[in-house]
C-alpha cells in the first residue's frame, strides 16, 4: 500500500473516532478500534499518529463512545506484533532483546512490584492492571526504537498532528469555561460535585486539568520546535505558517494557565531552566515565552473574566473562589494543616509508616495510593487506617512503600540511565535532545507531587519523543 493510502486510512480512522462520539455509539467505536489496529499492524507508524490523536481525548470520547476504551492496548499490541514479525523475518530476532541497561532496570521495577504484590494477595486483576500502567507507553518507545527508519517527513507529521490535537483541545476547553460545564463536556461529567474552586479549573479533553495543562505544555514545546523549522523561509506559505503556528502558541499558553495547575507550572518553570542552561542561542528561548506572556493577556484573563460574569454564580462567590488564589495559598499556614492531616503530607506520613513495616522489597503493586489501588483498593487501607479512594500524589513515596528499598535503586538507574543516554544524543548534537532532558528533569521534579509516569498523556509522548529521536540519531551515525 503507497503511503499517500496510509495518509487516507489515517483519516478515515479519526473520523470514525469522531462518528463514535457524536453517535455516541458503542459499536461504532469498537468499530474504530479494529480498524486502528489493522492500521497500526500494516502502518505502526501512522497507527502511533492515531493515538497522538487519540490519548489526550480519550476520556472524552470513552465518555461517549465506550467501545474505544481499548483502542489504545490494541494499537499498541498491533504495532509490536508488527516489529516482531518485521525482525523475525528480517533473520535479526536478537535485536528484539538488545535493551539498555536502564530498561532491565525499569522492566526489573516492574517484575519486583509485580511479584511482590503477587505474594502480598493482592488480586491479580489488580496487579495486571498496575503493570498496565507501568509498561503500556514504554512498549512505544520499545516499538519506535525499532523501527527501520524514521524520516525527517515522519517527525514533521507527528508534529503538526500534535499542533492540530492540541488546537481541538484549547476550543473545548474555552468552550467548557465558557459555558461554565454546559456546552461540550459528556452529560456525566456535568454531574461532577466539584469545588467552586475547581469549577474555575478548565477540566479538557483529559478530563483533569493537571493532565490538560502537562498535555498542552508538551504541545508548546512541540510548537516551538515546529516554528523552528519554518524560521528563515520567506515563502508566502512560510509566512503565514508562522503566525499561524504563533497564534496556536498563545491559544495554548492562555488555556495552560486556566488550568490553574500549581504543579505543572513548576514542572515547566524546571523544563524551561534545563533548556536555558544547555540551548544555544538563548535569545530563542527568549522569544518563546512571548506567546506565554500574550497568551494570560489576550487569551486567560479575558475568558477568565467573561466566563466570571457570564456564570450563574454571585459575583461575591467568585471572587472567593477564584481560580488564580491556587497559585498564591501553596503554602498558607491552613494549607499546610489540612495537608499533614488528609493531604499529601498525611499521605507522606503515612507512607514512612507502611515502608518502615517492608523495607527491603516493599508491599508490591496495588498497595499505596497508585492506579490499582485506586480502582480495586488495597489490602493495607484498613490497618493503616487509610481512605479507600486515596491516591499517593507523589510517584516517589509510591514506589518506596511498593517495592521498598530495592525498587528505588531500580527506578533511580531508570531515571539517570535515561538522562546518560539523553546526554549522549546530545553530545551528537541534535537540539531536541535539550527538550528531552529538560522533560525527564521536568517529570522527575513533578514525580514529588502527582504519579507522573502512571500518566498515560505525559509518558505516550515522552517516550514517543525519547524513541523518535533516539532512533533518528542512531541512524544519523555513519
């Protein structure tokens, strides 16, 4: 099949996904699912574009359409029987095991937790469901590290499907504020019981507004990557690609901070530091915070305010719950208080107390505040006196109580076998390498407050990213 047929059949299966929503059909969309993992078997590379397309709304179309829940697993699974067959073919099945040291560490992580929980009775159903969450995006880096060959055109496409997702994202999402929750949300998540606060919060597509704002912030990045590669062109195309490209910027820049998400502006504040420090020039750097700075003035504040007055709310009521106080009460004395006793320090507390009881291995999966013990609860809740619907919030206090002493030492030669890696591609110099260091920084440092690598939005494109140029890279070498 010619790839301008692969092109035509991504098109087709995005707008079956769009079929089955506005039906709000469950046959339509399992009828999307299989045709996504047939492409994802023929083409994995254009299979991989649906879920660029797909994983940031997923939520929202599996809340209309049921039967695309598991679109995801089967692309996945299709695109790696795919590399298999290819390899296997090829008379090259060895290269199927030629791992990094910091991915045995990593599969290594998740046998532990998996084995130990598996000891503990934890439900299997349960500790399957955690290594789901662990191994599910990794299988993409796995799955684009072999690839045969990654093209400049390749890298160009993922990027403008990104640009364009993330565009469909912002108009949601400015409709939600807007209507305040009315227009463009599934009629169950208008039945939320949320805070005032929250109800300030632009929830998306992903259905969390930390999600939304770490999606749209990868997505910025991307952006300015693709802006990178029209500067200098003077074609009237160029030109008004450009400033089409900017204003995409600033729509996105203003819906990140309707997020109002405290720690996903920290975790950028990091990416943009680690960029600052190892990119050169700087003066880019510069002029990428200028979309940041238009997008609060002309987009957040503005929708802000309209969406103030045009809501059903007292206006004394929004002001005391408005969205921007997130930011400045971080640590407010009553914060903190209501922290240590049933937030995340509670938790942190709590944690210390569970691991000092299984130090060397930990409690396995499916134990402390991850996503299986968030959906199937957790045999150690009642003797530690714990909430049934806790989550941990924090990736590192996680993996201390799940696997215990040894699981740390695993993740840590995860994370810095990663990072020398990274380091390595950019001694080669490829610029996007400073991007992924400053995201595994960036993801490091929001590890200390919310579960970042069970994230299926943030991991998909971090190690979409992490394979992409690492196979680019690898095939640059002479």
């Amino acid at each position: 099949m010619p790839q301008p047929a692969y092109a035509r059949a991504l098109i087709v299966v995005l707008l079956l996904l769009a079929a089955a929503s506005v039906l709000a059909s469950s046959a339509a969309g399992v009828v999307a699912v299989i045709s996504a993992g047939v492409l994802a078997f023929l083409q994995p590379k254009t299979g991989l574009m649906v879920l660029a397309c797909y994983v940031p709304a997923r939520e929202w179309l599996v809340a209309y359409s049921p039967g695309l829940k598991a679109l995801t697993d089967v692309v996945v699974a299709a695109a790696l029987v795919r590399v298999i067959f290819d390899k296997w073919r090829a008379g090259r099945p060895r290269e199927l095991f030629n791992l990094n040291a910091f991915e045995w560490a990593y599969l290594g992580f998740i046998g532990l937790g998996a084995v130990v929980a598996f000891v503990s009775s934890v439900p299997l159903s349960a500790i399957l469901f955690e290594i789901r969450a662990f191994l599910l995006m990794y299988l993409v880096f796995y799955i684009v590290r072999r690839f045969e060959r990654i093209t400049e055109g390749d890298l160009r496409l993922f990027l403008w499907v990104c640009f364009w997702t993330a565009m469909v994202v912002c108009a949601q999402g400015l409709m939600e504020k807007l209507s305040h929750r009315t227009l463009g949300v599934p009629e169950a998540w208008k039945n939320w019981n949320l805070s005032a606060t929250n109800r300030n919060r632009i929830y998306g597509m992903p259905g969390n507004p930390n999600v939304l704002a770490y999606y749209l912030g990868l997505c910025y990045l991307f952006t300015i990557s693709l802006l990178a590669q029209y500067a200098g062109l003077r074609s009237r195309v160029a030109v008004w690609t450009r400033r089409g490209l900017f204003l995409g910027l600033i729509g996105m820049a203003g819906v990140f901070v309707l997020t109002f998400s405290r720690g996903s502006v920290i975790s950028f504040f990091v990416v943009f530091i680690t960029c600052w420090l190892w990119y050169r020039p700087q003066r880019a750097l510069l002029s990428a915070l200028l979309p940041l700075f238009l997008g609060i003035v002309l987009v957040a504040y503005p929708v802000h305010l309209a969406a103030s007055h045009m809501g059903e709310y007292e206006i004394t009521k929004m002001k005391q719950a408005q969205g921007p106080q997130r930011f400045t009460s971080a640590f407010d004395r009553n914060q903190v208080a209501q922290s240590m006793d049933s937030g995340r320090l509670f938790i942190i507390k709590k944690g210390m107390e569970v691991f000092r009881d299984h130090p060397l291995v930990g409690a396995g999966f499916g134990t402390f505040g991850d996503s299986a013990a968030h959906a199937y609860g957790s045999p150690l809740y009642p003797r530690y006196h714990l909430p049934a619907s806790m989550y941990a919030d924090n990736q590192y206090i996680q993996i201390l109580v799940e696997t215990g002493a040894a699981g740390v030492l695993l993740f840590a030669v995860y994370l810095l076998g990663f990072m020398v890696k990274i380091l390595e591609i950019k001694k080669s110099g490829a610029r996007s390498a400073v991007m992924l260091l400053g995201l595994l920084f960036g993801a490091s440092f929001a590890g200390l407050y919310y579960n970042i690598w069970e994230d299926k939005v943030f991991t998909f494109f971090f190690f979409l990213a992490a394979g992409a140029i690492r196979r680019a890279r690898e095939e640059a070498k002479p």
